[in-house]
C-alpha cells in the first residue's frame, strides 16, 4: 500500500518546508528552489517493491539540486532510474544536460551532483535501485548517467515498458510479488546498461528476459502479418 504526502492541505507560508523535508526522507538530502510568488501543490507516493523503492511525484513546476555539501551530509549511495509522465524534465549530471519528455527515462546517481529542472508541472516516478546491486562499475554508470533513454530505442521498446508498468501498480503488488518483479527490473536496468554501454546483452542477468520481452513484443505488433512466422520473428 503505498505511502502518499501531500501540501494540500498545509498553509501556503509553510508549503516549501514541509515539501522539503518529505523529499529528504523519501529521497536524499536536496536543495528545492521555487518560483516565487507562485500558487504550489504536490504529491508523492511512494512504495516498496523488494529492495527497491517506487516513488511518484507530482508537482508544480522547480528546480533539484543535489549539491556537494549535500551529499557531504548524507552519502547514502543510489542509482534512481527517473521516468517522466507528463510535463518536461532536464537532467544534469557528469557534465552532460539531457531533456526528458513523457516516455522518456534517465539516470542519475546520488553519490555525485545533479540538477533537476522542471519548466511546467510534471509527473515523475522513480526507481531508486541500491548502487549495490547493479553490476556495472562506477566508470560504466558515469558514462550513462544523464543521457535520454527514449521508448522507441533498442531495448528500450520492451524494458520502459515494464518498468513504468511496474510503478504504476506498485501499491497493488504483494510483499512476494514485489520481490520477484524487483530482480526482474534490476535484471533489466542492468540489460539496458549493458546495451547503452555497447556491450552483449546476453551475457548479463537479464538478457534472457529481455530477449523473451523482445519476442512478445515483435509478435504482437505483427499478430495480423499473414508472413509471421518462427523464421520471422528469428530474423528478427
């Protein structure tokens, strides 16, 4: 059952601080900025799926920053896999600046600064996957952090898929459930790296559920081809 925060109902004088401190405890220690003079509302909802956490956030437009003091303070040491919704998103990390649409998935990691921008109200949901349980090496995850990860991309056809679908049902997912579908997405995420990375996917965890999701999803955009066949789709 997932777990939501909301300022609805909280004076308008007291918003950007009680706003603050919700985001430190569901995420890390970060510095908001707001547009002044400006009405603000939003949520966050969030849930556990294994040792993972899914987190939605729905809000009026600001910028994030996580600074070196920051993370000076608290170095707790996450990847989040950020997939935008609605609204528009810029991410900057490792001296590269991406531009997320809705669709659109990028990365960012916790131990190192980042910057967030959001020009209009948006939607996010996060994945905030332990750095620990990735295999990639930190050289590798610098190399990937804060580029677009676009739905139409490689594997990204099957694995954004997935994982948006895995944080829209959390709060319905069971405790069993959700830890099954957890190694399924790390296996993924860690599939998608290997492929942004230029390496064989199938010699990573997930390759095999990749490849399986890639089939499915080959067969069911060609259903009314008369030419489908095992050939085909082993073309493909």
């Amino acid at each position: 059952m997932s777990v939501v925060f909301s300022v609805r109902s909280t004076p308008d004088s007291e918003r950007l601080e009680h706003w603050q401190e919700e985001v430190f405890r569901t995420f890390v220690p970060l510095r908001i900025t707001l547009p002044k003079d400006e009405p603000f509302s939003g949520t966050i909802s969030t849930d556990r799926l294994g040792p993972l956490q899914a987190t939605t956030v729905d809000c009026d437009r600001g910028r994030v920053d996580r600074t070196p003091q920051l993370i000076a303070r608290d170095s707790a040491d996450y990847v989040y896999v950020g997939l935008q919704r609605s609204g528009h998103a810029h991410v900057e990390q490792d001296t590269r600046s991406a531009e997320l649409r809705p669709g659109d998935v990028a990365l960012y990691d916790t131990t190192r600064p980042y910057t967030l921008r959001f020009p209009h109200r948006f939607r996010m949901q996060v994945l905030l996957v332990p750095r620990s349980l990735l295999p990639q090496s930190d050289g590798d995850l610098q190399r990937v952090t804060a580029t677009a990860l676009h739905p139409e991309d490689g594997l990204g056809q099957v694995v954004l898929p997935f994982l948006q679908g895995l944080a829209d049902h959390a709060p319905a997912i069971t405790p069993a459930a959700g830890e099954r579908l957890a190694a399924s997405a790390l296996d993924l995420v860690g599939t998608l790296l290997a492929e942004r990375l230029g390496r064989d996917t199938e010699d990573t965890p997930g390759g095999s559920l990749a490849l399986l999701l890639r089939i499915k999803a080959f067969i069911d955009r060609h259903l009314t081809d008369p030419d489908l066949s095992l050939a085909s789709i082993a073309r493909e």
